[in-house]
C-alpha cells in the first residue's frame, strides 16, 4: 500500500472514530497493510474500547516494536496487562513508561497529533495501585510520595486521596487514558491529498547562465559562520536487497503472504526456493511470487541509454506452482509475523519481558551462558550489557547471572514454558556545541556554542537525537563533538 493509500485510509478510520462509529474505524485500520506505530496505537485503543484485550495487547506489541521510545503505548499496554489481571507485567510497563518521560514532568502529544498529555504522576499513579495489588502496600506508598513532587496542577488532588486509601488498604481507581482519542495523520499531508492544479498558466523562466539546460531557481541553502554546512534533513537509506528481476505477468495473490505485482515491474529476488516460488521485495513490500513468472535483470550504467518500457509478454502466463506448505522462506516470514513457537521434545520456551516481548527455544535445564547468548543476539547487544530477572524488579533475589543455580529457573517452567524479564543497561553519552544551531523544524533542537547536550540515538551519520536545556529533538552531527568520558 502506497503512502498516499495508507493517509487516506488513516484520515478515514480517525474521521469514522469521531463519529462514534467505532467498528467501520477498526476495519478501515485493519485494511491498511503496512501500519506504522501511530496506526497500530490506535487499534489497540479501539481494541480495549472493545473489551478485545487479547487484540489490544498484540497492537500495542507492535506499536512499541516500530517505536520503542513511544511512552504511550507502554502506559496502554500497561493498562491492558492490569485489566487482564496480569499485575507483574503490567507494573513492568508503567515503569518503562516512567523511564521513557527522561525525568519530565509530562509529554505533550499534540505536535504529534494526539490530543492527550501524559504526566508522570499519573504514572506513579498507577505503579502505585499495581503494587497495592500485590499485597506490597509500603512499596505503594512509596510511588505516591514521589508522585506528589511531580504534581503540577490541583486535579492531581487524586493522589492525596489515593494515599488515604493506601494508609486504610484500601484499593483506588486506576487512571485510564481516554481509548477514543487517537493518533491523526499530518493535517498539511492530508490537505495535500485534494487534487491541486500545480501548472497554472505557463510562465517562461530562464537561466542566467548561458547555454545552461537548467530553468528555474533553486533556494539558497543556509549558512552558519564559521561551522560547517547543514546536512541535508535525515532520511532513511537502504541498500538494495536481492537480485534485480522484471515482471513479465500479472499475478493476483491467493493468500496473505503472497504479493501482487503487474508485467514491468522490478522486483528484487531476496530467496528461491525449490518449489519455484520466490520470496522477493517490491515497494518495501515483502511476498511471495512465482519465480516462472519473473526474468532476471542486468542493470548496468549503458541501461540508462535504453529509456523505452519493454511491452509485456503477448503469450499466456505459466500455470501457478504447487506451494510446499512448512518450507517457505520461514526465516524471511517469521520476521514479520510474532508468532509464539510451540515447545518440541526437550525444548523450552523462554518468553521474555522487554520493550518488546520476544521468545527464545533452548533445552530444558541449559546452563546460563547458552540462555545469555541467545537472548543477546536476539537484541544484537553484548551478553554482558543484558540482565535478566524471574520478576519486572531485577532485585538481589531475582536476578540470574552466571553464579545461579539455573535449577530455580527450570522449576518454574509450565508445560515448557517459562518467563522472564530483561534489562538492558545504557552508557549516557554526552556531546559539546561547537556551533550554534538554529532549528529550522519544529522537531529539531536549538542550542548555542559550548552547550552540553546529552545523546539519546544516532538517526544516521548526519543526524543525532539528543536533549538540551530540557529541549529534545535532533541536531547535525557535524556541530558536535563527544565529551571524553573522564571529563563529563
């Protein structure tokens, strides 16, 4: 589905939910085929209006895996676990959402096109009830005292009265974000999906340089004193993957996994298989497509010479090839469909609790360094910078390393399954401004020279993340340098 497609459906879906009709919403949101983290969000939110907790707890899975650092899906999914009565995973959320507000008293969502504040004392909040929950009463007590040092308006008044419940035991309400209100596309985007006559009347424009093609202006780029110059604004590049192929027949797909595709387009072959069918990409997309369908592609520099479209095939297209169900590309399909694997003869299933929830297969009863190695290179991370738990707290009691007895792990597998909860620990790195930077966009970050700035995530190699003077949003890498470790 084409960006254009996935605005329309996206505007659709938010204007069906403004007029209440919430089941047309969930099904225009369900139709778009590539949902990015803001599109999941808001079907896991009609899923919890639907009581569905079971569908709202997988939508917030994938909104937190396409945006880790979206505190909101971590408060929603948090909720969820708690309406579910799963208190343990649950309090892991609302701590996650906790440490993603950075310290900040709140996240204002509007630039965002939500129309909802997020507050760390509503967070505690609700760390507070979960562990009420539990039977640990001190333990809640304490997450209210902290709540009430991040209380900024009177409406917070909740707080004292949840703390005369948590003095008499008594239960309180659970602060709950409104599920109606949703995530909308950029208003400027949508605006630009109206048809608009862009020629007008035809003006004659020429170069000032003599004999130049060219026709037209381009703007001037800015400049910075004495700094270097700004990169261009961050894109995501990607390698081509696979072996360039032309489509020489349409093909309609009969299933989910298999991808549509018309004579002229080009396809990139990502794996064959034996039964002739290839796992290819096209548009980003990702599918199956017979391979008898497809002709192999040699592009090189003398192909721009050749501007003509080749006309597609007058003859018949092949018959379709039978599919051998169970050995299609199952390390290309598995990545893209979380599917929890079933237990077979010895194995266990270990599930484990991180921004994401993943599993891992390993024998029952393995020793530690084989569960850390698998667990690490799940997360692409050095065994020695992850940390796992049997609780969400990695407490003394709870923490397994390489000195534990993994008999206390093993013991609590069920029907080959077991738990687990992982941390992971992170090295702030900080940065100093050797140029002032003005921010052009509202979501970059101003700073003058000499300011310290603290990095949270590298976009690209021109493009940084990082926060100063209470401010975060990205910056050109090039006006920075790292402050050596010893000196911060």
């Amino acid at each position: 589905m084409s960006f254009v497609d996935t605005l329309r459906h996206w505007d659709e879906a938010v204007t069906c939910v403004n007029r209440q009709d919430f089941s047309k919403a969930l099904e225009i949101f369900l139709a778009i085929q590539e949902p990015n983290s803001k599109i999941f969000f808001d079907i896991g939110c009609l899923h919890l209006l639907n009581q569905d907790f079971d569908a709202a707890e997988k939508a917030f899975d994938c909104s937190i895996r396409k945006d880790e650092h979206l505190a909101i899906a971590f408060f929603q999914r948090g909720i969820t676990f708690y309406k579910k009565k799963r208190y343990e995973e649950s309090l892991a959320d609302f701590q996650k959402t906790f440490k993603t507000l950075r310290g900040n008293q709140l996240i204002d969502y509007k630039a965002l096109g939500l129309r909802y504040i997020l507050y760390a004392c509503d967070v505690l909040h609700n760390m507070a009830l979960v562990e009420a929950q539990l039977g640990r009463w001190e333990k809640a007590q304490e997450y209210l005292m902290k709540a009430l040092d991040y209380k900024t308006e009177a409406r917070f008044n909740i707080i004292d009265k949840a703390l005369q419940s948590i003095l008499k035991q008594k239960l309180f309400k659970l602060v709950e974000f409104q599920s109606k209100e949703m995530f909308k596309p950029n208003k400027h985007y949508v605006a630009e999906l109206e048809k608009k006559d862009y020629l007008g009347k035809a003006k004659v424009v020429a170069s000032v340089v003599p004999q130049d093609e060219f026709s037209g202006f381009a703007p001037l780029q800015p400049q910075v004193e004495d700094g270097p110059t700004c990169p261009k604004e961050p894109v995501v590049l990607r390698a081509l993957e696979g072996d360039p192929h032309t489509v020489l027949f349409e093909f309609i797909p009969e299933t989910s996994d298999e991808l549509a595709v018309v004579p002229g387009n080009i396809v990139f072959v990502l794996q064959k298989g034996a039964d002739n069918w290839a796992y290819v990409v096209f548009n980003e997309r990702k599918g199956l497509v017979p391979y008898n369908y497809l002709e192999r592609l040699e592009i090189s520099l003398a192909s721009n010479k050749n501007k003509g479209i080749t006309p597609p095939p007058s003859r018949e297209p092949p018959t379709r090839p039978e599919r051998i169900q169970g050995r299609l590309f199952c390390s290309f399909i598995s990545s893209h469909h979380f599917q929890e694997k079933q237990s077979t003869d010895n194995s266990c299933i270990v599930k484990v609790h991180f921004n994401f929830n993943f599993v891992v297969s390993v024998p029952s009863g393995s020793p530690y360094t084989m569960l850390i190695e698998k667990i690490s290179r799940k997360l692409n991370l050095p065994s020695s910078a992850v940390t796992l738990s049997l609780t969400s707290e990695a407490s003394e009691q709870s923490v397994i390393s390489a000195n534990t007895e993994m008999e206390k792990l093993w013991s609590r597998a069920s029907s080959g399954r077991v738990t687990l909860w992982c941390n992971t620990k992170e090295e702030e790195v900080h940065l100093v401004a050797l140029h002032s930077y003005e921010s052009s966009n509202p979501e970059d970050l101003s700073f003058q020279q000499g300011d310290k700035i603290k990095l949270l995530s590298k976009i690209n190699q021109d493009w940084l993340e990082g926060q100063c003077n209470g401010n975060t949003g990205i910056f050109p890498a090039s006006f920075v340098e790292e402050v050596p470790a010893n000196s911060q």
